[in-house]
C-alpha cells in the first residue's frame, strides 16, 4: 500500500482525510504537530507527505523547510484559499503542489495521485536505456535521475518532471498547459503561478549559459523554452 503522512493540527479534519484516503487504498499515518511530522517525513517510510501550512508553534512553512534541508520526498501543501503568500513561499522552498482549503477528501486524493503517478511511472519512450540528453543535461526517466555536466542534479519531484517534459521539447516553446497537465499531473488553472515558481527554482539550479541567458527561457505568450547552445 501506498504509505501517506499526513500532517495537520486539525485532528477532526485529519481524520476525516485519513478516512477517505484508507478507503481509496492509501496508508494513512496522521500527525498533529510539526516537530514530530519533520521526524516522521525524513523517516523513508512514506511516498508523499501532505503539510498544512497554518499549524501553531512550528508552522508548515518551517517543517517544509527542515525537510527540504535532507529530502526531497514529494510534499503537497494544504494552504488557506487566497493566501499567495504562503503557496509561494512554500513552492519556493520545494512543495511539489498545493491544495487551497477548504478542500475535499476527493480533490485531495485526486492531487496526490496525480503526483505518484508522475513520480513513479515513465513516459512510454523512456523504456530505453538511453538516457535523454539535452546540451549539459541527461535524464534518466525511468531511474528518477538527472546530471548537469556530469554532476548530480538535485531535483523535487516536480522539479524533474518539469525539466524532462521541457528537455523532450528542447529548442521549442512549450506551453504552460502542456507543463501543467505533464509536469503537475493536473490541468492549468486562471492564477496558478506553481509553474512560474518551479521553473525558477530549476532556473537557480541549472545556472546561467556562457552568453549569461537562463537556460530556461520565457517565450512571450508561448511558455517557457530549454535552450540549446551553438
């Protein structure tokens, strides 16, 4: 069974979650604290963690940043409707995803597959043992890896599936439609800037080319492109 932590002061709301997710099949353990779901996270024994920003003494911010700190387990964030600041913020850190709350047991576990399915199950072509080479970046799909001249990349898993759905097309803009229903599992809504705060975070990690451009280009109207040096 697929093992979900679930991290929320909430116990009544939590348990309703959990309850749900059981049902769907999902192995939920629930926590209600930060200091004791940063513990449970960086244990290894989960696929997916979902965080809830708004908790006393330790907020999900914070308990997202000491995870980031040691692993880079997928995490969506349960975040209050509205509130940008904290569904920024906590993309910029490394969330996977968000869910604005009040949510639905159902749209939950709908954003939660959609991020196992992406983390775990390649794209039909990437059965190959080639990997998939794109100027100083290689991607092995299958395997969840990628290299940046040679060196380990480390990557969300949002981040990676972003920057292998931009390398399959680079040299050719690809849309934020196509990045969202590829890369987030999930098709693009009006406001949602998680794509905008995902690239930039690839765009730190992969640097700068010789001429100073990012890499990651943003083409007007188009979406965003992977650049290719000549």
């Amino acid at each position: 069974m697929t093992r979900v932590l679930l991290v929320d002061d909430d116990i009544e709301l939590a348990g309703m979650l959990a309850d749900y997710l059981t049902q769907e099949g999902f192995s939920v353990t629930t926590v209600h604290d930060g200091e004791t779901g940063v513990a449970e996270a960086l244990s290894g024994q989960y696929l997916i963690a979902v965080l809830d920003v708004m908790m006393p003494r330790l907020n999900g911010i914070e308990v997202l940043r000491r995870i980031r700190a040691k692993s880079t387990v997928p995490v969506l964030m349960l975040t209050a409707r509205g509130d940008d600041t904290d569904r920024i913020v906590g993309l910029e850190l490394g969330a996977d995803d968000y869910v604005p709350k009040p949510c639905t047991p159902r749209e939950l576990t709908a954003r939660i597959r959609a991020i196992l399915r992406r983390m775990q199950a390649p794209e039909p072509s990437s059965t190959t043992s080639d990997p998939l080479v794109a100027g100083p970046l290689s991607i092995r799909p299958e395997q969840r890896r990628a290299e940046w001249d040679g060196q380990p990349l480390e990557l969300t898993s949002t981040e990676f599936n972003l920057l292998e759905v931009l390398a399959r097309h680079a040299g050719r803009p690809v849309s934020k439609a196509i990045l969202s229903e590829q890369g987030l599992g999930r098709p693009l809504t009006r406001f949602d800037r998680s794509i905008d705060v995902h690239l930039s975070s690839i765009r730190q990690k992969l640097g700068v080319m010789s001429d100073g451009r990012s890499y990651i280009q943003t083409v007007y109207r188009q979406g965003y492109q992977f650049l290719l040096e000549h």
